[in-house]
C-alpha cells in the first residue's frame, strides 16, 4: 500500500521502490492490495454485505490469472510503467493555474502568464505537469492564464485524479488496471489522444461550462478507452438509498460520527458531499478559479460551494492544526470531532510505528499542536492502553 501510495505520488519513486525484493512484488500487486484494503475498509464501516461497494471478493482470480498470462506489471521483475509526473505535480498544477485564473479575473485582466512566471508563481513543480501536457499535445505555450489551452489542462488534470476502473464501479478491465487508475498514467494517455487531435480540441473550453465539460470528458474518456469519471457520480449518488448511507450523510449533518472507524466514516462523508455538488457543478469544481473571478456570473454559487467544501481541519498561525468553524454547524460538535479524528491518527500512528520503527516510541507531535504537544503523553498512553489492552510503557524494544 505505501509502494502505490509512493508511486502515484509520483512515478519517478518506481525506481527505488523496485530495489525493493523483500516487500515489492510489482506494480500491479501494489495496486490490488491498495484498492481491495481500502473498499474492505469502507466496507467494515458503512456495507458489510457489499450491497453497493465493488465486490472485491470477485478480483482474486482475475488478478492471479494475470500474473500466470504474465501481463506487464502483474508479475514480478515485469516492464516498469513510468512518467515524468505523478499526482503531486496534477495537484499542484490544479492549484496554481485555478488561483492564477483567479488573480487575472479579479486584479487584472491584462496579466500574462509570463507575469506569473516574473512572480514566482509559476516554477517547479507547480509547472511540471503543465509542461508535461504542452509537450505531449504539441501546444505552444499560451500567452495568457485564461487561453483554451490552460481551460483543457485543467480538465485533463480533472479526468486524471478520478479514475473509475475498480471504484467507484467495479473492475471493467483487469488488463488495464495499472493504466486506467494511475493519475499520472492516465494524464499521458489523455494528452497523448488529444496530441493525435490537437487542432480539434484546441478551443474546446471557451466559456468554461457545464455543457464544455461534460462533452469534452465523455470525448477524452473514450479515447483512452474508460468509463467516464462524470457519469459515474451518478452510480455513486444511487448508494444513497442504502440505509448505512443515509445514516451516515445525517452524521456529517449533524458533525457528530459514530466512534468506530471515525477518520472513514467522516472522510468518506465528505466524499459523498462532494459527489452530491460536482455531479450537479462538475464545471465549477474544475474551474474553481474561474467562477470565483469577474469573469463568471456564477460566483455566489461558486462562492457556496467553496464555503461548503472548506478545508474541516486547517493549520494555524501559531503552527497548530484546528477545527474550521461552520455557519450553522454546532461548534460543539465540530470540536468533539476534531479531538476524535486526530486522536485516532495518533493511534493509527503509533501502529505504524510499533510496527517500523526501530527503538522507543517517540511522540513528536508538535505538527499537530505546536508546543501544548509536549503535554499529550499521559493522554496518548491512556488511549494505547485503552485501544489494545497493554501499556505502552510494557512495550520493551529488542
């Protein structure tokens, strides 16, 4: 799972994590366990039965099968997929260009992308799947933040992160497991296809609509042959008639979770939040910056949305990490969260520890409280012992 997690942070890590012989059998493996772990953990938590959730049980002999065909990247020492990014540079460059958009329809409609450049905005890695796109599709470097081009990479970055081949639908290409759920893989592919047809999809995003988005992604989608990432939030707004759904959707109402699995539960709340909103302004939440400028006559609904999907847990200026506080939410609530989220990840922490790390525990957690960290240890220890029947303090390094 750490091995996905690192590889889809950025491909570039398959390099080292492939020197790996005692854990990292191949890619595909890393995936499997990756995915399968995480519906199991969802399914532990709100569908016991798999009423809804893909039916992961039905993959083990898909994927053996694949490592007997030796399919490239299900066995091991197989060919090693590889690209210049990963989901870091998507993300960052998502991040960047939406808020350079929104700086050019709020301040200045005359800024070019070289001013950006001028202010240290635009460099490294900010820039570095920006450059990968403009390399695979043969555009030119575009002269303002609001060109087509920039509207397109914004959507292709969009398509990438939301895969659908094994969640939110089930498997519908074991072949193409590793391809059709990789960020960064399928960033190049996308950009590949566009490449093919680069004077067609030029001026595709012009107005930034909903109408623009969801031709141009169902296009795109079926080009690298996948189920398109738009209309499977409409599979994913059906588990709302699941009972467990509806119980859950009235807990993140009311911020006030169940205590068993309450960082999933909370989490994949928002998940479903989130579907609720995009499916109905999937343009908006690709093009954030845009409709938050002068640009969009939709910026109160932007603006809603925004404040709606806010950041729950916020660093502060004094180095802490807080609860964000919400209209009409109780704060009572919000903070009796908070104390619980956190308190289960210093747990799943210290696991992780137990299991890795050589020597003691160490509690440095001052990346979560700055200097109050210091006195959480009696507390930590009592949560330990409450959570698996022993004191830390018992536990005697070899």
């Amino acid at each position: 799972m750490e091995y996905a997690k690192l590889f889809a942070l950025s491909n570039k890590n398959i390099i080292e994590i492939n020197k790996d012989k005692r854990f990292f059998l191949n890619l595909g493996h890393c995936y499997n366990i990756f995915w399968t772990s995480t519906i199991h953990t969802l399914s532990n938590t709100i569908d016991i039965n798999y009423e809804f959730l893909p039916p992961t049980n039905n993959w083990v002999e898909n994927f053996a099968l694949l490592e007997n065909k030796k399919v490239d990247g299900f066995y091991i020492d197989s060919p090693l997929p590889l690209t210049k990014i990963g989901i870091k540079a998507i993300y960052e460059g998502q991040a960047v260009f939406n808020q350079a958009i929104f700086l050019e329809g709020n301040l200045n409609n005359d800024l070019t992308y070289n001013d950006f450049v001028n202010n240290g905005m635009f460099h490294g890695v900010y820039i570095e799947a920006f450059e990968y796109f403009l390399e695979l599709t043969n555009y030119i470097l575009p002269k303002k933040v609001t060109d087509p081009i920039i509207g397109l990479f914004l959507l292709v970055c969009d398509i990438s992160i939301n895969p659908t081949n094994g969640f939110p639908l089930d498997i519908y290409d074991f072949e193409g497991f590793i391809v059709k759920n990789d960020p960064a893989i399928r960033f190049t592919l996308i950009s590949k296809f566009i490449g093919e047809n680069s004077e067609y999809f030029k001026n595709k995003v012009i107005h930034f609509s909903k109408e623009e988005y969801i031709s141009i992604s169902k296009e795109l989608s079926k080009g690298i042959h996948c189920e398109c990432s738009s209309e499977a939030i409409s599979e994913v707004l059906k588990w709302k008639k699941n009972k467990s759904i509806q119980e859950l959707l009235e807990e993140e109402h009311k911020v006030n979770y169940k205590s068993e699995n309450l960082p999933i539960r909370l989490l994949f709340s928002k998940y479903l939040r989130f579907q609720e909103d995009k499916f109905i302004y999937p343009h908006i939440f690709c093009w954030i910056g845009f409709h938050l400028s002068n640009y969009s006559e939709n910026f109160d609904i932007a603006n809603t949305l925004q404040q709606k999907h806010h950041a729950i847990f916020i660093d502060d200026e004094d180095g802490e990490i807080k609860a964000t506080i919400f209209e009409g939410k109780s704060k009572e609530n919000l903070l009796s969260t908070f104390n619980k989220f956190y308190g289960a990840n210093i747990i799943y922490d210290l696991t992780m520890k137990w299991v890795n790390e050589e020597g003691g525990f160490k509690f440095d957690y001052k990346w979560l409280a700055g200097e109050r960290a210091e006195s959480f240890d009696t507390k930590i220890k009592e949560n330990f012992e409450k959570q698996f029947g022993i004191s830390i303090d018992k536990i005697i390094p070899l």
